[in-house]
C-alpha cells in the first residue's frame, strides 16, 4: 500500500454544502443549461485578457458583457482557490456574499430529458442537432512565450488573498504598468523544500510555461526574493467548480457534460504535448467571467512520453495502477475524468470511505462501483469504460486516443470546434464584474504577516544541485533568476 507523502489532502463528501440548498431567494431560469450560442463570440474577450501581460503598455480596460440573467443571492460554500502544491487547508470560515442560485439547475421548472441537447436562442439545437459530431484536429505544439521584460514584486499592488496551501497562498495584484489584475501564487522555498517538492514544483512552472489552451491558466512570469518564489498567472474571477458543485449537491446531466467536455478538451491538448496532469478534481477547476474552465495547479503535472512511476495525486482520484505502484501513462487522466464526471453526477466520489485514504485505496482496488439510478444510462457507459482498471478497454488509452472519448454516445450533441472557440454558452455564468478585480467568488482568508522582497542570503542556493537549468530551453523569464537559483531550482 502507497505511502501518502506526496498526495494531496481532497474535501470529499462534505455535508455543509447540502445546508446551503435551503437558503431563500433561489431565482429560476428558463433553461437548466441557459445553452444558448453567443451571437457575440464570447471568446474575444478572453483572448484579450490573455494576451495582455502584466509588464506590457496600458491598455483600455476589458469589456464587461454579461451574457445572462442578474440573479439573486446564496450563501458561498468554502473554498480553496488556487491551490498550492500538496495539502489542501482547511477552509477559513467567512460571511456570506452574493451568488446567484443554482438551485434551478437541479430541480427546473420544465425539466427536460436528461440527455436532451442544448438549444440556441432560435430554438434549435445548439449543435444543429444530435448528429456526433467530429473532434476537432490536433493542434500543432504550442510555442514557448516568450515575455518582454522583467517582473518584480515592485510592478505590482497586492490586493488580498485568494486561497493558501502548504508551501504558500495566492494573492490578487493589480499591475501598475497596464492596470490589469493577476494572480500571484507565492511559494515558500523553506516549505517547498521541506515537502520534497522541489521537483514537483519546478515541473509546474515548466509545464505552463510550455501550455497555451483555452482551458488552460496562463502563466505570465515568475520571480523571486531570498524567502520566496512568486508565479504570476491570470486572474480567474469566477471561483472554484467545487464550490459551485457542493452548493447544488450534483450537477443535472447536461450541465455535468459541458464541464466534461471542456475538460476533455484540455486533457487532449496536453497528452498531445505529452505531458500528463494527475491531479483533476473540482478544486483545480476554476470559472471564468462567462463560465467557462480555467484548469488551473499543474503542481503534479509532467512531461511522460511514455511511462512513469511517480505515486502523486489526489486518493478519491488515484488510478489503481498508480495506487498499485505500477508503471503508468496518460490513461490515469481519463480515469480521472471518469471520477469526475462521476462526483459532478451523483456529488461524492464512486470510491470515497469515510476520508481515509487506505480505505479508498482498498476500494479502488477492489474496483466496484455502485451507480445511482438516476444516471442517464449514456453517462453510466461511459463511466464504465473509463473508471475500468483494464487498461486495454479504457476509453482513452486505446487505438483512437481521447477521439474514443469525444465519440462516445453521451457526448454525442457537443460541438467539439465550437467549444474549444467558447461559442457555446455556460450553463451557469457567474456574478462578478469583469476587469476590476472582484474577487466575491473567493473565501476570505488573514492575509499573510510575513514581508514579501526580502534581500539577503539565500539558504538553499548550495541545495538540490541535480534539477537542470531551465536557462537553454526557452524559458519565458529566464533572465529574471539568479544564477545560483537556476542550478537549484530550474529557475523556477
């Protein structure tokens, strides 16, 4: 049985989340899925934001279009946003904000049929009906950015704290050059090295600076200072899907399908690229301003060609040959996604045995599922074939790739091209004012003590000397590390 020192803690089966069903004010929709096609391409903006770093010329700010009804209020259920590496803290307990409800989504006023397509504003359906669709091509590689200057913690206003972790927090920044915000992940060397996750750690930044996916986060550059590594990346407004998840208990079919198919989306662009992520879960997926997914934690992320043996992840969403120490490729990916389609389904994971982790463990071993009668029995099929611990009939892995998975009869309305451009609506958008750094969506934490751009030695510049220079591959801010850091920690 696997040790737990590189496993992340995972909030599992919380009963809290039920209480907030009961709150008052729960507006109601006219759609489950509100599944209308953007007449304006919701995209434009989104790559707007993207392609604006934090070091470059002010520009306007960004346009804010809200797509979808104004609703009422529901009291947030706690989350851990932007988590760092390793465990998950516990949530910090906070006073309400304003949410609007997502009550309708389970219990709508005219339910449909629970593998009906989405339907435009016209009226037809959003795919032009229930014909699968193709995936959409492979991608060429994406290119190494490359960014124009130097960052250092004087180019930004921190706000407040997003989220914490083990090794650090996240913190909302205001750039003082373009006026845009961000997020700031700050790791604490002392800390990262103390778990042992040097490696895991410098894989990440490696990893997203490698990515560019819709789906993805965007890493815009890194820095550091004596005590700490700092990571700036985009500004999600949105929040966790683990938030939203818990407060509607389980997703209704059509909503848990388009999370999942975003969520295929990106799985494919990666394995593509070669690099396995191994930590899926609702935490690690983040709502942007129109409702779309942001992957975000690529702490466990790596580039596998072919096989690895790493025991790393989150236990409700290990595969069995992970748990079992086995050798393993990108199939514990689709594994993944198959426990979280599972847990957006029925609110809990297939596995999950009281929080402890041996006893999941065990559970994944023996392998048994139990599906809830409410399941479309489309989505049961392909649970079936993905939380399968044969490895010659998970969907996924075999001869046509995560092409197996897009076909698949429950994803049979998706318009793949269409998803990956964001021209298919959310089916919850949330309330948050676009381009002025609203953070409602988050918990509120106490903000961290400790002075961040402390000068002076730096303890760990003789430690860890076997990690590989990122400085000749084409790094996005190589310049910006000092030369007994890059030796050490990959200029990370």
């Amino acid at each position: 049985m696997p040790s737990l020192g590189f496993l992340k803690k995972k909030r599992t089966k919380d009963s809290t989340g039920s209480r907030d069903l009961d709150s008052p004010t729960s507006p109601t929709l006219t759609s489950p899925i509100a599944p209308s096609l953007s007449k304006t391409s919701t995209h434009t903006s989104t790559k707007t934001s993207q392609a604006s770093e934090p070091h470059a010329a002010s520009q306007s700010p960004q346009a804010s279009a809200s797509l979808h009804k104004q609703a009422d209020s529901m009291n947030p259920y706690p989350q851990q946003a932007y988590a760092t590496p390793q465990a998950s803290p516990e949530p910090y307990q906070q006073t309400s904000h304003n949410v609007p409800s997502i009550q309708n989504l389970i219990h709508p006023a005219n339910p449909q049929s629970a593998n009906q397509p989405y339907h435009g504003q016209d009226g037809k359906p959003a795919n032009g009906g229930l014909v699968p669709q193709q995936p959409p091509s492979q991608p060429a590689p994406a290119q190494v950015r490359v960014t124009k200057g130097k960052y250092t913690l004087t180019d930004f206003q921190i706000q407040r704290t997003l989220g914490t972790g083990s090794f650090g927090r996240v913190h909302l920044v205001q750039s003082k050059h373009n006026q845009r915000f961000y997020a700031v992940k700050v790791l604490k060397k002392a800390q990262v090295v103390k778990m042992k996750q040097v490696e895991h750690t410098n894989d990440e930044r490696r990893m997203l600076q490698q990515v560019k996916h819709p789906f993805l986060i965007t890493l815009w550059g890194t820095f550091q200072d004596s005590k700490n590594l700092y990571m700036v990346m985009d500004f999600v407004e949105g929040g966790e899907l683990f938030s939203l998840l818990r407060k509607s208990q389980r997703f209704p079919n059509p909503v848990a399908k388009f999370y999942a198919a975003e969520v295929t989306l990106a799985l494919d662009y990666l394995h593509q690229q070669n690099i396995i992520y191994r930590d899926l879960k609702p935490e690690n997926l983040l709502l942007d301003r129109h409702g779309h997914l942001k992957i975000t934690d690529f702490g466990f992320a790596k580039e596998v060609p072919d096989i690895t043996w790493t025991l790393c992840g989150t236990p409700d969403y290990l595969a069995p040959e992970v748990v079992a120490s086995k050798g393993y490729n990108k199939s514990v990916d689709w594994w993944s996604l198959g426990i979280l389609i599972f847990e957006m389904l029925c609110g809990f994971t297939p596995f999950w045995d009281g929080g402890s982790p041996m006893k999941i463990y065990e559970n994944i071993l023996k392998g048994r599922v139990k599906y809830p009668p409410y399941i479309h029995p489309d989505a049961q099929d392909l649970l079936q074939k993905l939380i399968t611990p044969d490895l010659t009939k998970r969907l996924g892995n075999l001869h046509a790739g995560s092409k197996d998975v897009m076909n698949h009869p429950w994803f049979a309305e998706v318009t793949w091209e269409r998803l990956q451009k964001k021209d298919i609506d959310a089916p919850y958008v949330p309330p948050v004012r676009a381009g002025v750094g609203d953070a409602s969506q988050f918990d509120k934490y106490p903000e961290e003590t400790e002075a961040y751009g402390q000068t002076g030695d730096d303890p760990y510049v003789n430690m860890v000397q076997k990690l590989v220079s990122a400085a000749n591959i084409g790094s996005i801010d190589t310049e910006i590390c000092s030369q007994t850091f890059k030796s050490q920690y990959g200029c990370i």
